[in-house]
C-alpha cells in the first residue's frame, strides 16, 4: 500500500545533541511537509518543500532544518535540541496534481521525541 | 489572518447517541475545509474534505460534515457513535492560492466514548 512513513517512531536524544528524523513516501507526490505538535495542541507546519524548492514558515526556529535528497525521502534536522522542542513530529504529503480536487495531505504516523 | 475554531475542547457522548463536533473558520475566499482524526500516539487520518459543490459532505467510518458559507461553519456528525471513534478530531481550512495548501488546523476536539 502507498503510504508515509516515519522512523523512528520514538526517539530520545540529549539536550544539545542534534537529531535526525526521517520521512519517506510512496505515494510520488511533490510536497512534503513537516508539522510540530505539541501534548495537546494542534499540529504546526515548521516548513515544507515543493519538489526540490525549501519554504520556511516564518516563525519556525533556525534550530529546525529540513533535508530532501529526492522525491522520497525528507529528512527534519533539530540541530541543538531544547526541552521546548519535546514533541510529536509529523511528515506529511501532497500532490499538486490534486488541486482541483482539493489537495489532501497525507500524514505520517509521527515521531515522538523526548527531550532529556 | 485565516483561523479555526473548535468550540469544545472535551466531548463524551455515549456508545450508540448521535454526534455533532463544531468547527468555525474565517478565510475570505472559497475554503479548502478538512477533517482529521488523531488516536493516541497516532499520526491523523483524513475522515472528508470539502473544496466544492454539494455542501453536505461523506467521509469514512459513517462521518459527515456539513459546509455553510452562511455560519461559517463546517460540523462533523455522526448518527451512532461507537467505542472505536474516541480519539481527537481535528477541523482544518487549506490555506493556498494555486500551489501547496498550508492547513490551519482548530485546537481540536477530543472524543470519549461510555459504554
């Protein structure tokens, strides 16, 4: 079945340390998304690529960076973790070929990292 | 700015009774209208969307939403409820001009079940 994965599902890193979360899809589709969700809250987009083109939300943090080799895969770098940035992360996917029938995103399960 | 609002932050509704979740959006132009559903430690899951024509909207598991421009409003029903469906749900508006839709998602709603 097409589908986003996301790996790993749990992560643990240290205060400082940075990380690596991954993203891949099945589905061929040209934007990928990065969304922070905090307990309780609703998700926040941080960035997203539309094929290779990077777009940065305004207020997403210089901590957050976002890597996209090729079409399947992205990749969210935190690169000196706070306890702030404790959360669930979740990737998610679109096809502009989809427009006109309202583009729907496809998310991931999530990866929820701890922050020690 | 272009928002969502989910009036109630906590529902219980007993196994079987109706459902009725509220979602409120402000977009000046046509929204994109999107229902997620979240389980625990769970990625979400589309249930419907709304982008035009028939304003009343089918979706998975036995949901519907309702679109109306007038209240500005797009709420989720269901006719029975099952033990399965607690969870959160989330109510989004697709913000974009021609090219990727960015959501704004409400606050969300979480669902408990009584048996």
């Amino acid at each position: 079945d097409a589908m986003v994965i996301q790996n790993p599902r749990y992560q643990v890193t240290q205060f400082g340390k940075p990380v690596t979360l991954s993203c891949s899809q099945t589905l061929n589709h040209n934007v990928m998304y990065w969304y922070q969700q905090k307990s309780s809250q609703a998700p926040k987009l941080l960035f997203h690529y539309y094929d290779k083109d990077f777009n940065n939300e305004a207020d997403t943090p210089d901590n957050f960076q976002s890597r996209r080799p090729n079409t399947s895969f992205c990749f969210l770098d935190i690169r000196s973790p706070g306890l702030g940035d404790a959360a669930m992360y979740l990737c998610a996917t679109s096809s502009l070929r989809d427009r006109e029938r309202g583009e729907t995103q496809y998310f991931g399960p999530g990866t929820r990292l701890l922050v020690l | 700015a272009q928002s969502v609002t989910q009036p109630d932050i906590h529902i219980t509704v007993s196994e079987g009774a109706s459902l009725e979740l509220r979602c409120n959006y402000s977009y000046g132009a046509t929204p994109y209208l999107f229902w997620y559903v979240q389980s625990p430690g769970q990625g979400l899951q589309l249930l419907l969307k709304y982008f035009s024509g028939d304003t009343l909207v089918q979706g998975i598991k036995g949901f519907e939403a309702e679109f109306k421009r007038s209240q500005s409003s797009f709420n989720l029903r269901k006719p029975s409820v099952h033990w399965s469906d607690a969870a959160e749900y989330f109510c989004a508006v697709g913000e974009g001009s021609g090219g990727y839709n960015k959501l704004i998602f409400g606050a969300g709603t979480r669902l408990a079940v009584h048996p």
